[in-house]
C-alpha cells in the first residue's frame, strides 16, 4: 500500500470518527433529555458516554480495516485486541457503575394517614438529589438587636429548602472560605452563604451561591424589603433556579410561604432559635414546630413522661399546616413518646426511604432500636446508611454499631483502611483503641495511648481515664470479668433518664433511653466507661455498693474538654415502677403496701421513703385541709408558677416541663420525675411566702438548701 493510499484510508478513517462523535454527542443529548423529561437515572449519560469512549480503540480498528474486515479476514492480533477491548470496558463499566442506580429518580412510597387510610407520596431519590451546605450569613453592619439573624436566617432557609425532595440542604457552623470548601467539595457542587443588613426596619440580604470546590460566587442578588419571612421565601426561589433544577422539577414539590408553616410571629421564632421554647410559644400558641423541636428535647433527655405526652400533643394538634413531611415526623414522635415502639420503627423507616440523611429520624430509630434492645438492626441500619453515603458522622455510628454487635476486627480493618485513603486526618488511629480494648489486646491498645498522649495533649481530660482502663485490664482478663453484677436498669435522680446493662452472646450492652446503644469498656472492678476520643466525650460510671456488696445505684461521671460533671443513677426495678404506678393513680392503700417492700429491698433509696411519707402525710390530714393548703401557696414567684389543678399542685419553672408535686409536710413537697428536689416554702420576717428549692447531697446524705439567690423566691414579686 502507498504512502497515498494509506492517507486517504486515514482520511476516511477520521471522517468516519468524526461522525461518529457527533452521532454519540447528539445522542447523549437526546439520552439526556429522555432521562430528564421521564426522570430516569442521570446516570446512564455516564454509562454510555464512557461505553462510546471505551469502544474507539476497536472502532479505530474496524474503521481503518473495514473493507478487509467486512469480507471476512480478520486477522489474529484484530481477533484478540477486539474482544480484549470489550472484555475490559465491560469489567470497568461493571466496577464502576455495579453500585450506581440506573433506575427512575423518584420511588413511591405508602402510608397510613390518621384516618386509617392508604395514601401514596412520589419523592425523588436520596441520591439524585442536590446537596446545599447552608452557613451562616454574616452581618454587614453590627448590631446586637439583629445578631440572631445570623443564624436565623440559615435556619428558615434550611426550613423552607427542606420542602422540596430534589435538594438536600444541612447547616454547617464553619467559618471562612478554606473551611466551607473543605466541608463541601466531597459531595456538593454548590454551596450557599451570604451577608445581611438592617437599617430602619428594613432588611436587605444577599444570598451568594458558590461553587463547593474552589468558593467562587455562582449567582449572587440583593433582596430587600420590610418582611423578612417574604424575602426568605423568595431566596429559596432564588437557589432552587439556580442550582441545576429543571422547570418542571421547581414546581414538582409543594412550596409553602415560611409564614404559613413555621410562624408569622418573628420574635417567635427569634425565641425558639434561641431555645426559649416557653416565650415562643407565648407569642404564637400553634407554633407547632416550636412544640416539636420542645418534644424532641424532653425526651431525648427524659425530662417526664407526662410532660413529652403534654408538649408533643400541642405539635400534634397544630401540625396541619405543616409540610407533609413534617406531620409524618411530630406523629413518629407522639408515638415514642406513648411508647408504640412498634409503629415508631415503621414510621421510622418509611421516612427514612425519603429522607436517609435526617440526623433526627436516624437518632430516633436507634432510641427504638435501643429500646427494643435490637442490637443486630442497629448495625444493619448504620452499614447500609454508610454504604449508603461514606460520610464521617455515618461512619461514625457504624463504628459505634459494630462495637455493639462485637464486630472488633472488622472496625480495626476499616480504620486501617481509612487511614490509608485519608493520610492526612491525624486522629482516625486513636479510634482503634475501644475495638483494641473490647477484644483484649492490651498491648495495642497501649500503644495507641501512647501515640494520643504525644500527639494531643489537650485530650488530658479522655485519655486518663484510658490509663485507668489500660492499667486494670492489663491485670484482669477481659473475658473473666464478671460482667453478671453491672446487669440491670439505673435511673436518673434528676429526670426520668436511664441507663440499662444487659449481656448479649457474652458482651455487656449498655442503652442510655431515648439516645443508643453503647459497648461499655471494663473499667475497674466496679466501673464501665462509654464513649471515647471518636465523640471527645465519654461517660465513668462507676458503680456504688452497699455494706453486704450489693449495687444500689452508680455515680456517672462525664468528661468533655471543661470540668468533669456527675450524676446519681439509683437502680430501677419493677418492685419501684408499680409502686409509683399506683401512687400516681391514687391507690393509696395499694401504694403503701407496695413502697414498704420496695424500702425493704432498697434501703439506700431515700426518695422511696419521701413517697411513703406523702403517702403518710395525705392519711393524716383532710381533704379540706389539703385543699386549704394547696390554695395558700398557688401563685407567681418570680419564674416559678404553682397552680392546683384537678386537685393537684402544678408546678412549672420558665419553658421546663410541668410537674406534679406531692405534699410530704405542710411546707415540703417532691415530684417523682425529679428524686433529687424538693420544693419548700418559707416566710420571711414580715410574712411573706418565699419559694425555696433543696437539693439531695449525695456525698453527706442529706437535703441541702440551695443558697444561690434565686432560689429564694418571694410570691407576687418581679425577677
């Protein structure tokens, strides 16, 4: 062949080509559109766009030889490299699009409303969706009366976002550039911040859209306007028309108004940002999302069961005119708060289909888990929520999981493994040392500890009490510690929170209520600790015997970067819930004889003998000289209410949750939710009532009086 002739055959090779490439572009776009206009897996751009790439080394062949090929002689090196190329771009295709869904973008998902009636919902896929890292805004011109708009604004931005299943916005606290691309590159390709000022009542924000991995400004614009809520609603126009949505996928999702859902009182919600959940619900009385978010506090550190039915109730009542979504979140809420665990896993994990990132629907659905004492779900639930999305607070709860579930070697694995993907975290080694400790190895524990102690002196507070464990269980053997003794429930002299150990397939499991699971690591012959240096916090429980050696409640220490603060748990068994049980449903006769054997059992629990004296104290009086008693103390003390209500005296300071007091004396009252309080009231020299407050010593056992000067509270008198 000439020189000639081999030239034309590359000319005609590379029109060839061309075509081809034009072909492939058009029909991709086409692809697109398709994808797009049925909403289709975008990932099939990707797939056939790297199969029209991997097939050109052979299409280059055949188009160079296809006179020759096409009349059958093909030679043995065409024979080989051919099918080579497509044996290889099959694997490639294969590893790199196994795990990617190539089906539709959205799923349907089915319900029971409150009716009883099967409703469906169309959402759009976790991830299909655009992720929006929301920080706050900075103020342009300072002024304290407006500082909460910092982030109050990237608050209702992230309530108003929320409502449409194609974004998946979360807030971040990081500050300066550096930091908000650090965060953001991974898995976002967008980013909103911005700045905002406040001059004679009138508002002027601009919202700044920007790219995650290099911080440059997108789209950015100017609002302005005496309605802060109606600027708001339009900014979320704003990002939704700027961050790749199509127009028919704006509208895809309901839209309501920030007044019409959350609350068109601003000093309303300028309280429930602040946490003042108490003077925001003042303001407006169907703040629902106030009385939500007020729920989800008490029980999540099981302020009183009466009080989480109350607030959650008001929610309920008040939830519809909220976004769906929201509705389906107060109803999970209500029914842990009942204590349906059953129907709370259910709903839990519908929401979960929609919404897999929610930090409060997966915390709620471990507090089931917990509850229910299902260890081995909650470790499948945090693998597939990581393999689901790698990020660091997944991977987080996985670890803490496999812990649980006695996974030891696997969480050694993966920590090395990340360890070589991500050289450049210091701290992922320090995370080896509970799996090292649970499995026995001592010596790589130690080393581990080694290595913190060097590298983060500022752990002073974590990591003695690791010397501590590493120093017992280098003398005691793991597996012959007597794991039996620490077996039971302890409860909270404070709330209604509890701590309960279990052994499972011979590991002690540790559920702190309404938070998760724990792997407690031996401490001592009498101590356990949870947590660790992957939390910065962790908890001492140590547990407290009596003089015959028998466990009568544990002193839990936690640790964080400040001072050490501790807790007194008392155990709690059934012999101490059916005698409240009885009390609080006003069997006096049934109550009494039910506390004496309790007292009998626990003789170190002082509150059991509290109730008995109330129990004492209501059959030596009337009930007219009860309810001459009641009366003459109802009133305002400064921040702390008393009322009688159905016969009974309330109490209620600030946004804290109601309690029901009980009459042990004629000035001496005590609340079973708080064992460790008891409410007095005292006069001073000229007669008046003061409200007093007394608080159990535990070290001295004995009732102290409280001498800060709030406590002492005069009735009818301002604070």
């Amino acid at each position: 062949m000439t020189k000639l002739d081999q030239k034309r055959k590359w000319t005609k090779t590379l029109q060839f080509f061309a075509a081809y490439l034009v072909a492939a572009w058009t029909f991709l776009q086409f692809v697109d559109w398709i994808l797009n206009r049925y909403e289709i897996s975008p990932n099939w751009v990707d797939f056939l766009l790297w199969f029209f790439i991997g097939i050109i080394p052979s299409l280059i062949i055949y188009l160079y030889n296809q006179e020759r090929i096409n009349s059958g002689i093909i030679k043995l090196w065409e024979k080989i490299i051919i099918p080579l190329n497509f044996v290889l771009l099959g694997v490639v295709l294969y590893f790199g699009f196994g795990n990617s869904d190539l089906g539709a973008t959205t799923k349907e998902i089915s319900y029971t409303n409150d009716e009883g009636g099967l409703e469906t919902q169309v959402i759009t896929k976790e991830e299909f969706r655009i992720g929006l890292p929301i920080f706050e805004f900075e103020q342009e011109v300072q002024d304290t009366s407006y500082t909460w708009l910092e982030d109050g604004i990237q608050e209702l931005l992230y309530q108003d976002l929320l409502q449409d299943k194609h974004i998946s916005p979360y807030e971040s606290d990081s500050e300066g550039t550096v930091n908000k691309v650090a965060e953001s590159r991974i898995f976002n390709e967008f980013y909103l911040d911005g700045t905002y000022k406040v001059v004679d009542s009138v508002y002027t924000i601009k919202p700044t859209l920007r790219n995650a991995k290099n911080g440059k400004v997108i789209k950015e614009q100017v609002f302005k306007g005496d309605n802060l809520l109606s600027l708001l609603d339009d900014i979320t126009v704003f990002v939704k028309n700027n961050v790749g949505l199509l127009e028919t996928q704006r509208d895809f999702y309901i839209d309501l108004n920030l007044s019409e859902f959350y609350s068109n009182s601003l000093e309303a919600i300028k309280y429930n940002l602040d946490g003042n959940y108490k003077k925001a619900q003042e303001l407006d009385s169907t703040f629902s999302i106030s009385y939500f978010e007020n729920a989800f506090r008490f029980i999540r550190y099981s302020f009183g069961s009466e009080s989480e039915k109350n607030v959650i109730d008001k929610a309920y009542r008040y939830s519809n005119k909220l976004p769906l979504q929201m509705q389906l979140q107060i109803r999970i809420l209500r029914h842990i708060a009942y204590e349906e665990w059953d129907i709370a896993e259910k709903l839990l994990k519908l929401q979960l289909e929609i919404d897999p990132s929610n930090e409060t629907y997966n915390r709620l659905l471990y507090a089931v888990y917990g509850e229910t004492k299902q260890t081995e779900a909650f470790l499948k639930h945090a693998e597939e929520r990581y393999e689901k999305n790698k990020s660091i607070d997944n991977g987080t709860y996985l670890l803490h999981a496999s812990l649980v579930a006695g996974r030891y070697d696997d969480v050694i694995r993966a920590i090395r493994a990340l360890e070589l993907v991500q050289p450049n975290n210091p701290d992922l080694f320090s995370y080896k040392i509970r799996p090292q400790l649970l499995k026995g190895n001592i010596e790589a524990a130690r080393k581990t500890q080694e290595r913190v102690k060097l590298m983060h002196p500022e752990w002073e507070n974590f990591s003695k009490i690791f010397d501590t464990i590493i120093n017992y269980l280098s003398k005691t053997e793991i597996s012959k510690i007597k794991n039996q003794q620490f077996v039971g429930k302890y409860r909270h002299q404070a709330t209604e929170q509890t701590y309960e150990h279990w052994i499972e397939n011979n590991r002690l499991v540790t559920y702190v209520s309404n938070q998760r699971l724990y792997a407690p690591i031996p401490a001592g012959d009498d101590a356990l600790v949870i947590g660790g240096y992957i939390n910065r916090s962790l908890t001492h429980i140590r547990f407290l015997k009596d003089s015959t050696g028998t466990i009568y409640g544990t002193k839990n220490t936690n640790y964080n970067f400040n001072d050490p603060a501790s807790f007194y748990y008392w155990t709690y068994d059934e012999s101490i819930t059916t005698a409240e049980r009885s009390l609080m449903d006003g069997k006096l006769e049934e109550a009494e004889v039910l506390y004496k054997k309790a007292i009998a059992r626990h003789p170190k629990h002082y509150f059991l003998k509290l109730a008995l004296q109330h129990i004492e104290y209501l059959n030596s009086i009337t009930t007219e000289e009860l309810k001459n008693q009641l009366n003459t103390i109802t009133g305002t003390y400064g921040p702390r209410k008393f009322w009688v209500k159905d016969g009974k005296l309330m109490y209620q300071r600030g946004g804290n949750p109601k309690l029901h007091l009980l009459p042990i004396s004629k000035e001496r009252y005590i609340a079973l939710p708080r064992y460790g309080t008891q409410y007095a009231f005292e006069q001073d020299e000229s007669g008046r009532l003061a409200s007093v407050v007394y608080a159990y010593n535990n070290e001295l056992n004995r009732w102290d009086k409280l001498l800060e000067q709030e406590n002492y509270l005069l009735k009818d008198e301002d604070y």
